[in-house]
C-alpha cells in the first residue's frame, strides 16, 4: 500500500516541534555547567522531566542546624534523590555543602573539623600579625577598641565581624570557586538573605557561593551585614527561616523541610526587658515560619528536631546534634521510602566537585572598598603578583595578611574573567563605625596587706592618616602613675618596612629606693622626655631600632632615702631589637618573646649622667594538650658609670618574687629567672564567647644589686606562687598566693600584662 501523504498541517506541525527542539538543545547547551558533572545530570533529560523534583528545605537555627547534616544521612539511607536545595542562615551553609555533592558521611567529617568556636573570634592569629600591631599588646590596654567617626564613638555593627567565617566558608567551597551559577552546581542551590534597607526577602542564586553563604548567617547585631551587589544583606531568618516558598518557585513537587520544634520561653523565663525583646523576636520569626508551614501539601514531608538543652550557641556540640536530626528523619521513614520509590531511587548527581588549588594565571589585581591607604600597602602584604599561577589557597593566606594590618572590618575577594586569565578583586572593607579607636585599659594589684597599685589608661589612635599607613597614638595614665604619651608612627616604604617614630612623655610616677617604703610613702620621679626613634621591621616577627632621646627628671622625695641628686638631665643613643612570636602575650601557649636595648648616655650629649646599660628579656612558650610551660630570664645591667634614679630596674609582685609587694625592690642592677607553668582547667561561656579559666604555678629566682661588683647569683632570693588565672575583656586577670625566700608571703589579685 503507499505511505500516505502528510497533511501540510502535520507538515508545519512536524517541522514547529523539530524547531522547538533544536531552540530546547541550544538553550541546555549554553547554560552553564560545572565540569566533571554536566554530562551525568544532562544526558538523560527526558527521564529528569517524567520523575518528580524533590527539594530538601533546610531552616536556620544556629547550632542547632548542625542537625540538618543527620537528617541528610537518613534521606540518603531511604534513597531520596534530592534536586534542589534551599536553605536559610546555618540551614544556607549546610545545604550549600550538600549542593556542591558531599554526601551526608563527608557533611559529618566537614562539619567536626571547623573549629566552631575559633570561628567567632575575629583576630589574626597573633603570630601572622606585623610587628608594628603585635606591639599593641604590650603594656596593658585591653584589646577591645571603640571605633571613632566624624569625633563621635559608634558601636561596631556586629559583636563579631566575621572574617574568621567568611575564610572558612572560602576553605568549604574551594572546588566550586569557578562556579558562579548555583543552578550548576551538582544541586540546585538557593541561599536566603533579608536586605536590611528594605526587609525585602533575598534569594541567591548566582555569585560567589561563599560570599551567599556568609550573607545568609549574618545574624543582626552578631555579624555585621554582607553587600552583595549594593544590597545590605542580613541573616535570611529575618523574613524566611523555613523558605518553602523558594522551593515552590524553583519547580519543586515534593519538599521535605528540615526544621525545629518550637523553643518560645514560658512566663516564668521571661524577666528582664531584653529577655521580652528576644521573645517578640522570636515570636515574629515563628509567626512567619507557621505561615510557611501552613503550605505544605499531602504529598511534602516536615521533619521537625527537637535538640533540647543544644542552644543556637552550642556550637562544640556538634557530635550531639546530628544524631538527633537522624532520630528525627528516622521518624518518617516510611514516607521518605515512599517518596524515593517514586522518584527513583539512588542519587543522580556526579558526586562533589572537584577540589580547586589553581586555576589560570593572575593577570591583574584590583582593589575596592576604599581601603584608604596605597594599593601598594596592600600589595605589599600578599605572595600573590600578577602573572603567577592563581592559588586560592594561598589568596586566603593573602587576606588574613591584609586583615592583620587591623585597618578593615572584613577583608576578601573574588575573581573575575574566564578562561586561563582571571582578574584577583580584593574588597578590603573599611570599618564603617571609623578607622580611629579609644582603647582603655587597668593595671591593679593588691597584696591584702595594705599594698596596693593602681593605674588606668585610655588611647586614642588615628589610623591611617596618610597613604602610607601612618598612625598617631596619644595615651593617659591616671592612679599611682600620671602620665601622657603621645607618638607618631611614619612608615618610609609601602612594605611597612623602614619607619620613623618621633615620641614624647610627660608624667610623674611611685619609685622604690628602700625595700618596705609603703606605696603612698614612696619618692616619685617627674619625667618630661622625647625621643626620635628609626626602625626596621625585619619581618613580622623581628624589628631592630636605633633611637636618640633626651629630656630632664626630678626626684620628690617621701622618704628619709639617701638619693644621688634630687635633678638630672637626660641624652642617650640606644639600639633596641624586639623578636615576637607569642601566640598570645597574656596567656601564650608558644612562642618566644624577646626584648633587648642598649642606652649609651654621655655628658657629650647634654646628660648628668655617664653610663651604659643593657636590658634583655627573654620568655618562652611550649605547650601539651592542655598543660604550658613559660620559662624567662631577665637581665638588667649597667657599667662604665653610675645610671640615674629613673633607670633603676624593678622587683616584685606576681612573677617578680611573688611574695614581695609590687615594685618593691629597685637597683641599677637586677637579675631574674622564672618557670610559669599552667593548665587550662576550664571555662566558662558558650563555644563561640568561651574565656578559658587557668590554674597554675610559678618558681622565681632573683635580686637587685647597686654595683655590677656586687653581683652575687648566691645572694638572690627564691620565690613563687600558685594561682588562678582568666583573660578578661579588661586584661589577664590572677588570684593567687605568693611566697619569697625569707617568710615574705602575700595573697594577691592582679590585673595587667604578666610577661
């Protein structure tokens, strides 16, 4: 029989649906596809349309949204294939890591190795810190600064500035730094933010994946907002802490929703005005949760977990959490196998990506954010250069270097371009509550025997007046000590690594000329001196100096002590080195910390006084689980002539021969060595604010002499202590009992700088 003709209908018909496919090819083949998994996820189209879109919804919650990971392991074990995953503030993170392929035993491994409670402390390790900032903790100003703008103070907008969080979320998603549409990852992926300008609801679908997840953490008046493309952008709990909503638009037919039983405070909990204010808070977020909730279908599956005394802040107990998402998910077993036999079981997805060290060469560097200082300052702290092969890790490295200098509130970047040629964008983000700061800090002891010393101090510090990075510091002492002190700080080079420093000094201080002098009755030396002082910052760890100061002294007597003169003038040339790689300097667990100077006074340049004199202090950290061991010397001489009253050297007090008041021995010459040795027995406060607690005990062995002849190493003074220690928001704090070869002893509370 002959074929029968088509109509022309069928004709034009035939050829509409071949036209349409073709546009349908080209469309998949221009969008863009992440290597190693668009072959697997592409190649069976038509299977992908007849089975059902299953869209995992994961809440925000804190810690407690480590209990997502739980969940996703038992999805896994009833064969749910997930398509889509939508997540908002920790539910953003852990579903932006099942989005890029890890499966829920990798989620496990990933989320037990970030160091959750490092992850909210915002500074430098202290040994990555130049040396110029490692001098800021000498002395004894707290480290908590506040920020000056336009002559007036401002809170920062966040309790922890997160840059610590922004590195680690880079560290996560490094094998997906070259995927810039979610929809490309191995899961389609979906972030939640608010933007705090508008209240609108922020959905992030594109962009740097790290940068996504960050902003959708940011946790109003935790973390200060993340800008995106100019949109100020907050934690998305703010407007959808259960984002059903994005799951529907995304296609979804089936949505499973990872969330938390509700945790409302009762009456009796309720009582103080911030404790009503975090309820009406929470009352709008569950309110808005209901609403989403409310919209489920027959065919969708709510998993709520109750993680009972795990707070939102219980970050170090992780190994808790997600066994409990697993109970909750094992409630609805049979469901989920329900939904995995009609979607098809087994997982379609290539696997996680690909880890990422390099990719192409670096053909420029640009920075942003009016980082207010030369691009070559900044330049100078990176091992990145144009023409190198692009690291990312080393790009981390880079920015932790950058974020030292304590210029920015946050610091990172992105890379733009295609190809083997890509462009490093650094946004160094100035603090927006002002790059000038006040620091205040106390210095107090107290021997419960009528000795006591007190001082305090405020410091005010301009950053970055020119764009060289230079710095003015002004500082007062108030109490036993009345001082001012005002310096400024001139780099020479962009590196940072030649500077000028000129400084003056004008106050009155307590000094001890015979041992058992009471505080109040000691002589006080008044002191006006200033000193032009030229450095190199060998390395971050290293600065030698030469300085040539002067300035006069007088001596007001309280006491029947012979004194040499009551007026002298002084002028010397010093070379001073300082050598610092204490991990912290008031409670270090390694390092070692060094400071030496040389002072060569003569009449020759206007002094009263002929002398040299040497100082060298020497302390060094090594640690063992949670045991330190600190062991210093200290030697502090003069020769070729007699150094006046101001330079006498100073014993006493924790440390110092612990069972001596403070200060209470003076010579020209002193001699100590001491074992400090602590272990850390506890702390107190969640994970993420956690202040360790410390008890330890200390050996001391050293005297004061008035001749380099005198010197008698059997003629020195044993001492030590046992104490409690804390490091405080005002400073280390000590309780302990001291006790000095002789039968002196002294109970002491101390607060200040210890090494």
């Amino acid at each position: 029989m002959p074929a029968r003709r088509e109509s022309r209908a069928g004709r034009s018909g035939r050829r509409a649906a071949g036209l349409l496919s073709l546009a349908l090819a080209a469309l998949v083949a221009l969008l863009p596809i992440s290597p190693g998994q668009a072959d697997e996820r592409r190649a069976d189209s038509a299977s992908q349309e007849k089975r059902p879109r299953i869209a995992l919804v994961l809440a925000g919650g804190g810690a407690k949204g480590i209990a997502h990971v739980g969940v996703i392991k038992e999805l896994e074990r009833a064969g749910v294939r997930i398509d889509i995953v939508v997540g908002t503030s920790m539910g953003a993170i852990v579903g932006g890591l099942y989005a890029m392929g890890h499966d829920g035993d990798e989620l496990e491994k990933l989320v037990q190795q970030v160091d959750w409670g490092n992850l909210f402390v915002d500074e430098t390790p202290r040994q990555d810190l130049t040396i110029r900032r490692k001098s800021d903790d000498v002395g004894f100003l707290a480290d908590a600064r506040l920020r000056i703008k336009d002559g007036k103070p401002n809170l920062p907008q966040g309790a922890i500035k997160g840059q610590k969080l922004a590195l680690v979320m880079r560290e996560l998603t490094r094998p997906a730094v070259a995927v810039h549409d979610f929809d490309a990852l191995p899961r389609r992926y979906r972030a939640v933010a608010a933007d705090v300008m508008t209240g609108d609801e922020v959905v992030l679908g594109s962009g740097d994946l790290a940068a996504a997840m960050r902003a959708s953490m940011s946790v109003p008046a935790v973390f200060p907002p993340v800008t995106i493309e100019g949109r100020v952008l907050v934690d998305g709990g703010v407007v959808n802490n259960v984002p059903i909503s994005v799951a529907r638009s995304l296609g979804a037919d089936i949505i499973i929703v990872s969330g938390f039983t509700e945790t409302l405070k009762r009456p009796e909990e309720l009582t103080s005005a911030l404790s009503i204010l975090n309820q009406t808070i929470d009352v709008m977020m569950v309110q808005a949760t209901r609403a989403q909730l409310a919209t489920l279908r027959p065919q969708d599956i709510l998993i709520l977990t109750d993680t009972g005394d795990i707070t939102a802040a219980d970050f170090d107990r992780v190994s808790e959490t997600v066994p409990l998402g697993e109970r909750s998910a094992r409630g609805v077993r049979e469901r989920l196998v329900q939904v995995a036999q009609a979607a098809g079981a087994g997982d379609a997805t290539a696997g996680p990506l690909a880890p990422v060290e390099h990719r192409g060469v670096v053909a420029d560097i640009r920075f942003e954010g009016s980082p207010g200082v030369a691009d070559a300052v900044l330049l100078a702290r990176m091992e990145t250069r144009p023409g190198q092969s692009l690291d990312t890790r080393q790009l981390d490295r880079d920015m932790s270097a950058i974020y030292g200098l304590g210029l920015f509130e946050t610091v990172g970047y992105r890379i733009d371009g295609s190809g083997d040629r890509s462009t490093v964008v650094i946004d160094a983000r100035p603090h927006p509550s002002g790059k000038d700061y006040l620091r205040f800090g106390a210095r107090f002891t107290n021997d419960f025997n009528g000795e006591a010393t007190y001082d305090f101090s405020v410091a005010y510090t301009r950053s970055a007046i020119n764009s060289l990075n230079a710095e003015w510091r002004s500082q007062a002492i108030i109490g036993q000590t009345m001082a001012v002190y005002s310096e400024f700080y001139q780099p020479l080079d962009p590196a940072g690594r030649f500077h000028l420093t000129p400084a003056v000094f004008a106050g009155e201080r307590p000094i001890s000329l015979d041992y058992g002098t009471p505080a109040e009755r000691r002589d006080r030396l008044g002191e006006i001196r200033g000193e032009l002082r030229l450095g190199v910052n060998v390395s971050d760890d290293l600065m030698v100096y030469t300085a040539f100061g002067g300035g006069t002294a007088a001596l007001r007597s309280r006491s029947a002590a012979a004194i040499p003169t009551d007026h002298y003038t002084t002028a010397r040339v010093s070379l001073g080195v300082v050598y610092d790689t204490f991990d912290n300097l008031n409670f270090p667990r390694s390092g070692v910390f060094a400071v030496g100077r040389y002072d060569w006074s003569d009449g020759a340049f206007g002094a009263s006084h002929d002398f040299q004199a040497s100082r060298l202090s020497v302390n060094v950290a090594r640690s063992w689980g949670r045991n330190t061991l600190v062991l210093g010397a200290m030697a502090d001489l003069s020769w070729d002539g007699e150094r006046p009253v101001g330079d006498y050297a100073e014993l006493g007090g924790p440390f110092r021969l612990s069972g001596l008041p403070a200060k209470a021995l003076s010579g020209r010459q002193a001699l100590l060595a001491r074992a400090v040795y602590y272990n850390e027995i506890g702390g107190f406060g969640p994970a993420a604010f956690r202040v360790p607690l410390y008890a330890g005990a200390s050996v001391e062995y050293g005297g004061v002499f008035s001749r380099m002849s005198d010197i008698d190493l059997g003629r020195m003074r044993w001492g030590g202590s046992v104490f409690i220690g804390m490091d405080t928001f005002i400073g280390p704090l000590l309780v302990g009992v001291g006790i000095t070869e002789g039968g002196e002893k002294a109970a002491f509370v101390a607060i200040g700088s210890l090494f």
